[in-house]
C-alpha cells in the first residue's frame, strides 16, 4: 500500500457506552456508523463500501440504506477491524471504492440480539483442547501465558501492574467503566478466575461499538475533521489450537504483521509517540511489546514497571484505559483504533502532546490473528 495515500475522515463509537440493554447488536453497529457519518459531514448515500464483523455485510448494508462496490466481512476476533483498515485502504487505492465505513458493535453485557461466543464442537480447539479443561479465553491464554512468564523470569505481580497502569490512564478518560485507583494488592487480591489470572486482570464485559470512514487522502483535505493517515498496515494468522502455537513465548503472528507494519510506514519504533496494544488479559501488552519489537524479549515487564508506558512516560500505551478499565465488548480492536484516531486529533481524553504516529496492534481469538496498523497526522 503506498503510505498515506488513505485517511480517516471519520471517527466515533456508540452514543452509550459500557451498558445499554435496549440496543440490539445491528444497533449498536447502526449507532456508530451513523455518528461516524455524522462526524465526517456524510450521509449514507455517500457510502460505496462496507466492512464489519459481528453481523453479515449485507444485513447492516441494508439496515442503513448503502449500495456497496466492496464489500469486507473478514471475521477473526478482536483484530478483524486492523485487517478492514487495511483491506480498505488497497481497495480504495484499487478504485474499488471511493469511501469506506466500517463498524463494530457487541452486546457483550446485554447480550441483546446476539449469539455464541463459542466455537462448533467441530472445531478443532473443541476436539482437542477442550475434553482437557479448558473452557474460553481466561482459561486457554493460561497454556501460552505460564510458559511465558517461566521462560522470562516474569513474576505475577507483572501481570497485576499493568492492570494497575491502565487504571490510571482510565481515570483520565470520563467515558472509562471504572476509574478508581487499583494497588497490585488489590489486583492480586481480586477473584480468582484461572491462575494466574484475577478478575482485574481478565477484559471487562460490556456492551458498545464504534466506527471509522475511510476515503483518499486527497479526498479527505475536504473534509470537516482533521485527516488521519494510514501509514502502514499489517495482518497474519496463526493457529485455532493456542497449544499449537508456534512458540509458546511469542506470537508468529504479532511478529509478522508488526514487522509488515513498520517495513510498509518506513519508521523506525522510535519515531512512534503513542501505542494502542489490544489487552484482553493483563499479558497481552507484555507480548505485544516484545513481538513488534519495542523491547527485547525479556524486557517487557521492566519496561512496564519502570513507568515508560504510563502518564508521563515515553512511550503512551493504552491511554483510554483498554479492555482492562475502558470497554471491551467481545472484540476490542475497533476502540483501539478509535483512541489512535483521537489521539491524532487532537481530541482524547488523556492527549499525548505532539503526538505525530501512532501504532494500533489487535489479536483475534486466543492468539488466532493479529492486525496492525500505523496511523499518522502529517499530511503526505
């Protein structure tokens, strides 16, 4: 993809957030497209091409009234949203479309309108992993993640304080589930779920949704709000087995679709200023700091530790508060992409000053898929 020949031009999640029982999930979706419309000046006539996942493309094409060229239904977990960026910007550079809009939306909490969150019993991860114990995420990222923290010499508390790092960006942002301040103690304390996890160190369960419109960089000069450009993009798939991972320390995935990332934006990690690493459990942004290649592995909880990833600190991760203290519906992709947006802006709720690249990373399912993508504000 040539860089920063595809902007944002528009950018916003649902009216509630967090809790909202009298939406269904085509509402939800249907929510945020139409304040993403409305945050771009555009109607849905305006619209030629559609991506989403959580409901099928032509059941939110037709809902809001769209006669799409390109249509995405790419569906592989919380990253899905990463890869419709990314798919969305070679169409449109392709000419097969001129603007793109693309939504999420989960009735997680509510559960209105929505199905299974588990797999067929013909699934590979049914037949195999299963029958021994395992029973969704909090207890499957447990095979990858005790592996982890005994090769690194990482301790639980590492987990539990980026938990606690988070909750202190969270209380920054007035659109956070929870904002209170969190002690190791009391991460360490909380519920047991799956050891090593405590309930504060599992994803929150909420209901919401968000979306982005997609156009040409030239386009976009036009447009009422301040572009964001997409400067790289990258995407892999690893395993519906976690057992059968690769590396049981790494994820092939990360690596892969980082490093196309950066090799595709021409930077180096040091030109980022701000980070978005999808934190469904506490361990994610420790391996997402490793695999794309901002620490050393081995170094990521240090790295944490010594504050670098907190207000104030050099490298801003997270800074809505992620799925640990901010909103995570099921797939969390879309709201880490959202606050890159934001942040680009101008407009968050916790503003990294000067701001300039910002790199937002997904995993699908556990450890399934991943999607990057490096946004900028400066015009090309």
């Amino acid at each position: 993809m040539k860089s920063k020949s595809v902007a944002v031009v528009g950018a916003a999640e649902t009216t509630k957030m967090g809790k909202i029982p009298d939406m269904s999930v085509l509402g939800l979706h249907a929510d945020a497209a139409l304040n993403a419309l409305a945050d771009a000046g555009l109607r849905p006539s305006d619209i030629d091409g559609i991506a989403t996942a959580g409901v099928a493309p032509f059941e939110l094409a037709y809902y809001l009234g769209i006669k799409p060229t390109y249509v995405d239904g790419t569906s592989v977990g919380g990253c899905s949203f990463m890869m419709h960026v990314r798919h969305a910007a070679a169409a449109i550079n392709e000419g097969l479309a001129t603007t793109i809009l693309i939504t999420h939306g989960e009735s997680g909490r509510s559960r209105v309108g929505t199905g299974s969150f588990s797999p067929p019993p013909s699934s590979l991860a049914d037949q195999f992993e299963k029958p021994f114990g395992t029973n969704g995420p909090a207890t499957t990222f447990t095979i990858p993640v005790l592996r982890y923290l005994k090769a690194r010499g990482y301790k639980v508390e590492d987990l539990a304080n980026v938990a606690v790092i988070q909750r202190e960006w969270a209380a920054l942002n007035p659109r956070a589930s929870f904002k209170d301040p969190l002690t190791i103690d009391d991460v360490l304390n909380a519920k047991m779920i799956a050891w090593p996890y405590t309930k504060l160190m599992c994803c929150l369960v909420t209901d919401g949704g968000g979306a982005l419109i997609l156009t040409s960089a030239d386009r976009a000069k036009d447009m009422p709000q301040k572009p964001v450009y997409i400067l790289g993009t990258g995407e892999s798939v690893e395993t519906p087995m976690v057992s059968q991972m690769y590396d049981l320390t790494s994820s092939t995935a990360f690596r892969i679709s980082g490093k196309k990332a950066f090799s595709e934006a021409g930077i180096a990690h040091s030109d980022v200023d701000h980070l978005m690493i999808y934190d469904a459990f506490a361990h994610l942004p420790l391996y997402g700091l490793e695999d794309l290649g901002f620490v050393k592995p081995g170094e990521a909880a240090a790295f944490i530790n010594d504050r670098n990833t907190a207000v104030g600190g050099r490298l801003p991760l997270n800074t809505n508060g992620g799925g640990l203290s901010y909103m995570h519906s099921g797939m969390y992709g879309m709201y880490a992409m959202q606050e890159s947006v934001r942040q680009l802006r101008g407009t968050a709720a916790a503003q990294v000053a000067g701001a300039k690249i910002s790199v937002s990373h997904g995993v699908g399912g556990i450890f399934w898929a991943a999607g990057t993508v490096i946004f900028s504000n400066e015009a090309p």
